[in-house]
C-alpha cells in the first residue's frame, strides 16, 4: 500500500484541471520515485502512480501513452523487486485494453522478464515475454525482434530444464520463414539458437545430433575460449550416450582428432571408446560422476542410459578381439553375469540380435549352438562356402602391403644410389 504522503499527492494530481494534469503526472512520478524509505514502498507507491494514470478521467489515451511510456522507462534502473511488483500489476492493468497500449505493453514485460531472470524465476520471464504481441498490426515489429524474443524465451524454459515448452517456442523459429535469413546474419543469435537446439536434442536424448549441435557451438569464435571448450566436452559427453554403431564411431574419431579435446576430463574414455576398448567399470563411474540427470535416466528395459551405451560399445570392442565366442562367455566380458544371473546369457544374446538387426554390428548368431560369430574381415561373408577362402585371400594381400610399406620405408631411410652408366 501506497504511503499516506504519496496517497495524498496522488490525490491531488487526480483533482487537477485536464490540461495541467500531464505535468502534475510527470512531477508525480519523480517524487515516487524518491519517496519510500524501503525498496517495498517504493514499489507500492509506483504501483499507485500506475493505477491514478490509468484510471484518470482527464486524459486521453494519447496523453497516457508518453507518461507510461516514461513510468516503464524509469524501471529499468530499478532493483528487481520493484520491476517486478510494478512490471506484474501492469502488465495485468493493461490486459483489458491492450490493443491501445500495445508498444507499452511490450516494454513493461520485457521489463518484467529482467526482474524474473534477476530473481532466478526462469519460468515466470519466459511466459512474461510468452504474452508479447509480436503479431500485430497496431506497431511494426522487425524479423530481428520477433527471433531475439523466441530465442529468449527458449532459454529461459532451459534454465528450468522445462524442455517441452522450450521445445514448442523452439519451433516458432523454426516454422518462420524469415527466421533463417535472421539467423544467418546475426551470428550471436544463431549461436544462442544452436546451443538451445543442443540442449533440447540432449534432453530427448537424441545424442549424436546433440552432439554435432554442441560441436558447431564449440567451433564458433563468438564464444569464449572456455566456454567452446565447456561445449566441446558436452559434445563428447552426448557422443559417448550415443548407440553404439558407424554413426557414433565418425563422430567419435571427429572429435578424438580434434586437438582441444586432450584437454578436457572426459578424453580416457574418448580415447578409448575411438579405440574400441573394453571400458572398465571405475572408468564409467568417474565418467557418470560428470553426468545430467536425463543422462542417467532409465530406459524400458530397466538399464540406464549410460550403461546400454557402455553395454553397446563393448559388445563392439569384444566383436574386434574375437572372431567368435559363446553367449555365456560375452555375458561375463560384458558384466551381465554375477554367478546368480541364469539369463544373462540370453540378455547379452538379445542385445547382439538387436545391433545386428539395425545394422550396427556384423555378426550371426547360433541360437543352438549358443555362439555369435563376428565378422572378422570387413567384407568378407559370414556364411557360405568361399567364405574360408576370402578370408585367406584378405589376409595375403594384407601381408602383402604390410610388406611393401616395410620395403618403402627401408627405401626411403636407407636409399640405393644407381651407378652410373660409362661414357662411349
């Protein structure tokens, strides 16, 4: 509530003739401005100015519009308490006639949405701006604007990780036909827009296009050194989530080959994964230490996220070490079997039938005999009566290069001089 002192200038100005009012609004406003002994009263005598403006029988809505129009101004030096006191109630005022404060409309929720953020209220500044007309034929709002309002609001639904309405604002961008040019030509916008793009993907746990998002992110110069390295290891981090197959393996050997990526702490697995490597369980551990929630949710089969893309990618690394090997046996090297489990053979057989069946692994599989057999030479059939042949074929000319690199290596570090031919 108003101070009593406020109350009565309040009062006074409201009983001025129409035309000396505009001034006594202006001189009204400073003094609430300087009044109130707390940021609280200061806050509840503005929100007094706005309601005897608004409701005052002797101006037009010609003469409101500049004097709200300084009331709104005059906010954005204020704390966040009083933005967002005044900003709310006016922002609720101007709900029943805001087709003729359109432009001061807009301007007081974008102030708002300062003070939300201020505060830490994320949700509350996202749907602020949410109520913005950018649509409108009462005041001309440029591609530039609509986009740096869209994007604005996408980021504010991710600081609460509310990626569903994120993702819903995140499509008015992509829905807008002149959202794309905006995006090209202004290079900071389109780096907001990547990385909440980033973060959405991550969050549905579409790894490997979270992934390339947050690696073109890391590549930009617009950001800060540490910040593209923060989003070369959110790169590395999705691509490791990621299903294990030739998708995951091209983005892993991107981002092993790039040169920053030594120095962030998830290199070892990096390193090993692009290696094919068996992963050790103290190795994971460290690894999920650095993990989201989302990314260590659980899927339909009960496992987390983490563990089927370990599970995943040693099945890999064992199809690289054996040529065959019995599903009692994987089971053991992939951790499924503690001495109680009796279907853990089964459990590591479905697995491998599901990788081959999405073309992530070459394999068949003996259900009979109990026994996967890996493909061992790229190319080279699985079944078949020619298939011991290939295989030896494969394996010569192998040797055969192998051979020839020696013999060029030879060559160049030890070069033979050809003699010279005599003159006639």
């Amino acid at each position: 509530m108003a101070s009593p002192e406020f109350s009565a200038a309040v009062a006074s100005v409201a009983g001025l003739a129409p035309p000396d009012k505009p001034k006594g609004y202006q001189e009204l406003l400073q003094q609430a401005l300087s009044s109130g002994s707390t940021v609280e009263q200061k806050g509840e005598n503005l929100v007094a100015y706005s309601d005897s403006l608004l409701s005052s029988s002797g101006l037009n809505v010609i003469a409101i519009r500049p004097l709200l129009t300084q009331l709104i101004a005059s906010l954005s030096s204020a704390p966040a308490e009083v933005k967002v006191r005044v900003g709310s109630h006016l922002a609720e005022s101007l709900e029943t006639q805001v087709a003729s404060f359109e432009e001061q409309d807009a301007a007081v929720r974008e102030t708002l949405a300062d003070g939300y953020e201020a505060e830490e209220d994320w949700t509350a500044a996202a749907k602020a701006l949410q109520g913005i007309r950018l649509e409108s034929t009462q005041r001309q709002v440029s591609d530039v604007a609509k986009v740096t309002t869209w994007v604005r609001i996408v980021r504010c639904f991710l600081e609460d990780d509310d990626t569903v309405s994120a993702e819903t604002a995140l499509n008015r961008i992509k829905n807008s036909n002149t959202a794309a040019q905006v995006l090209q030509s202004s290079p900071d916008l389109s780096l907001h827009y990547q990385l909440s793009q980033a973060r959405i993907l991550d969050s549905r746990r579409d790894f490997l296009n979270a992934s390339a998002e947050y690696l073109n992110v890391s590549n930009s110069s617009q950001v800060d050194e540490q910040d593209r390295l923060s989003a070369l290891s959110a790169a590395i981090r999705t691509a490791i989530l990621a299903p294990a197959g030739p998708q995951r393996s091209r983005t892993l050997n991107k981002l092993y080959k790039d040169e920053r990526s030594s120095e962030t702490g998830d290199y070892s697995i990096l390193e090993n994964m692009f290696l094919d490597r068996l992963l050790a369980p103290a190795e994971v551990e460290a690894f999920a230490a650095n993990l989201m929630p989302h990314q260590l949710a659980k899927t339909a089969d009960g496992s987390t996220v983490l563990s089927k893309a370990v599970l995943e990618h040693n099945l890999i690394a064992v199809s690289r070490l054996y040529e065959n090997i019995s599903t009692e046996a994987l089971a053991l090297l992939l951790g499924l079997k503690d001495g109680k489990d009796d279907t853990a053979a089964e459990k590591a057989e479905d697995y491998a039938a599901r990788m081959v069946e999405q073309g992530r692994l070459r394999a068949e599989i003996d259900q009979l005999a109990g026994v996967i057999t890996f493909e061992s030479v790229p190319g080279v059939e699985l079944q078949g009566p020619a298939r011991q042949l290939r295989a030896w074929d494969a394996g010569v000319l192998g040797l055969v290069e192998d051979v020839e690199r020696c013999a060029t290596a030879i060559n160049e570090k030890y070069p033979v001089s050809q003699p010279s031919k005599p003159a006639c």
